[in-house]
C-alpha cells in the first residue's frame, strides 16, 4: 500500500505544480495587460 500512497502524492504535486504555473500565468498576464491600460492614459 506505500506505493500506490506514494505514486497518488505525486500526482496530486503535479497537479498542484500545474495550477501554481498557471495561476502565475494569469497573475502575469492580467499585471501585463493593466500596465498596458494605465500606459495609454
């Protein structure tokens, strides 16, 4: 059973790995596009 446990934990970090990429993805994104709006005014 230590195995499957293991193989499950290491699943869910990626899983954890992909949202926090994304997250910051967007974060990046909508910081880049609001300096882009504040640039025209």
């Amino acid at each position: 059973m230590v195995a499957p446990q293991k193989n499950i934990n290491g699943f869910n970090h990626n899983i954890k790995q992909v949202l926090r990429q994304t997250n910051y993805g967007s974060f990046y994104a909508m910081t880049a596009l609001l300096l882009r709006i504040f640039s025209i005014f």
